[in-house]
C-alpha cells in the first residue's frame, strides 16, 4: 500500500511541474507586437528618423526669419515668389549655393497693377557693399519669378538682394534669339535699343541711378504677347550673368 501511495504522490508532482513549466514557457514565449516595438521610442542601429527638433551637428540650416540690419543670409538652395516674405529667410529656386543676401530697407507697393514678376538681382561670394561696376568673370544672378506670364498689364519689381548696385532692363527679343546672345560693347553694356522700359530707382518706379544695396524699384509696363529678355546692364553685368528670357503669352 505505501509504495503504491508513493507512485501516486510522485505522478502528481510530476503533473504540477508540466503545468507550471508551460505557463511560465508562455510567459517567457510571448513576443511584443510590431506596433510596440514601432513605437517603443529609439529607433533600433540602421534605422532612419525623422527629427523635428534640433539639426545634427554639421547639418546644413535654413534660416526662415529676417535678418538683422546690416546682417546677411547665406543660402543653401532655392525661395518662393513673394518679394517681402522671401528676404532674409527661405530658399531661391535656381541660386545654388555661396550668395550671401543683403537685407531689405524698402518695399514695393502691395498695389501695383497687372501680373508680378519678381526679379531677384544677387552677387556671389560677397558680403559688402561695392559700386555698380563689376569685373569680368565674376558669378551674378538676376532671377525672375515666374518666367512666363499671360499678355497685357506686368509689374516687374527689382529686388536688390546682392551687394553692388544693379538695375532690370526690358529688352525685346527676336524670333529665335535667347537670353545671353548679346555682345556687350567696350564699355561692358550691351544695347538697350527697343527698351520697353526699366527698374533704376531706389524704393520707386521707373528709371534712376541705379537700385543699391537692399533697396528695390519697379515697373509697370503693357506686353504684348512675344518673349523678352529681362537684363542688368550696368558695366561686365550681363556678362557675368544677370540676363534671363521672360515668356509673355
């Protein structure tokens, strides 16, 4: 009877065990779900992450804000077609990289008639202010925003974003003539004959000395339909880059 009673109490300690080992086996088996682990919070070595916070160290910035007076802006990429919102902050669409930005001092009227184009007028790798003329070989830019517009009543303002003196010239192009074709004479202009009109003037319409550092000038001018070349013509400035064809259609 006793060894019976013993077979008993060991077949029941023996049951007790599987029991305990398979829930303690489940326990230990359970896996946490995709979801968890997603968002578990770092990301696990080879994984990619979107920061919202501060860039990495080294990482190129872009400023959105205005600069102080006097402070200039370096961009790394290309800005949207507003000419107030886009000094001193944003990226222009074309500009590459090593344009320094003068800061604003004055604006066009919110009210000028007609279709905008916004011409942006910049110098490369500088980030003081110079005179008008500018040696040959040098990088400029005149950029204008958009580049096609439909026929009749166009303001074109002139931003000054550079650090020489610059100004926008109108200038009819032929049929199958581009931008940049011009030879510019020994005085380092090309011809202005059948000009439509320009933006010389600091903070106001029409012509005048010249627009200098951080000041902008406009025009309004009636096209008809055809293609224009929208230049810079103060001495080596069209040669250096500061042309570009305007489609009006």
């Amino acid at each position: 009877m006793l060894a019976v009673l013993t077979a008993i109490g060991v077949a029941l300690s023996g049951c007790a065990a599987r029991s305990a080992g398979t829930n303690m086996m489940g326990g230990l088996g359970a896996q946490p779900t995709r979801a968890a682990i997603m968002s578990s919070g770092a990301p696990g070595p080879g994984a990619s992450m979107l920061s919202t916070g501060a860039p990495r160290p080294g990482a190129p910035m872009m400023s959105t804000g205005v600069t102080g007076p006097g402070s200039a802006m370096m961009t790394t990429g290309t800005p949207g077609p507003n000419p107030g919102g886009m000094m001193g902050g944003g990226m222009m669409p074309g500009a590459g990289s090593g344009y320094h930005y003068s800061t604003p001092s004055c604006a066009a009227h919110a009210s000028l008639p007609g279709a905008l184009v916004t011409v942006r007028l910049a110098d490369m790798g500088m980030t003081q202010m110079m005179g008008g003329i500018a040696p040959l070989g040098v990088h400029m830019m005149l950029l204008a925003t958009p580049s096609a517009v439909r026929a009749g009543k166009i303001s074109l303002v002139a931003v000054n974003m550079g650090w020489r003196t610059h100004e926008l010239v109108v200038l009819p192009l032929a049929a199958g003539d581009h931008a940049g074709q011009l030879i510019p004479g020994a005085d380092g202009k090309v011809s202005e004959t059948g000009s439509l009109g320009e933006a010389s003037a600091d903070c106001a319409a029409g012509s005048g000395k010249g627009i200098t550092v951080g000041k902008t000038g406009w025009v309004t001018l009636d096209l008809a339909p055809g293609r224009y070349e929208l230049v810079c013509n103060l001495a080596n400035h069209y040669a250096d880059g500061m042309r570009q064809e305007l489609v009006v259609s």
